[in-house]
C-alpha cells in the first residue's frame, strides 16, 4: 500500500494521457491567441486605412468596411473566420460602388 499513497496523477494510465490532452491543448490555445493578436493588428490597421480613405472620399462601402475591420478582432475569435471575412472586406469596396 505505500506505493499507493501517493499518486502523482488520478489514474496512472489514464491520468498521464489526460494531463497531456490537456498541456496540448493550452498550447494549442495560446498559439491561437497569438494568431488572432497579430490577425486583428493586421485587419485593424488596414481598417483604420479604409475607414480614412472612405471618410475623405466621401465612399460609404469602403467606410463601413474599415469600420468593419477595426471591429472584426472583436466579433469573431477563430483565426481561420476572421481571415476568411477580413479579406472578404477588404475585396468588398472593390466590387460595390457606393
């Protein structure tokens, strides 16, 4: 009984695979936090670009869409949306006039 006295996790075998799920899966999260640090400078800073260029051009697309860039970091917190909708707004005053 004294090697079970003190068990380093719940369950050796289990505990083992389920304490490394877990490290794996802080790292995994902290990668995507960093992602989507660096993905919404990008996205905020054409943003602020767009939202000045829509503002003296008197262009209410390419406003809005600057509008909707600096925001974007905000709203969606998955790397892999943010990318697909922040190039969508980035393309939309190229194809609708206003």
């Amino acid at each position: 009984m004294v090697g079970k006295s003190f068990q380093p996790f719940l369950f050796d075998a289990h505990g083992i695979l389920v304490n490394r799920f877990i490290h794996t899966a802080q790292m995994d999260k902290s990668m995507g936090d960093t992602a989507t640090i660096m993905w919404g400078l990008v996205f905020g800073s054409i943003g602020v670009g767009y939202f000045i260029y829509g503002k003296k051009q008197k262009q209410g697309i390419a406003l809005f869409s600057g509008i909707a860039l600096c925001a974007l970091p905000y709203i969606v917190s998955n790397v892999l949306l943010m990318i697909i909708i922040g190039i969508a707004l980035m393309v939309l005053p190229f194809y609708i006039k206003y």
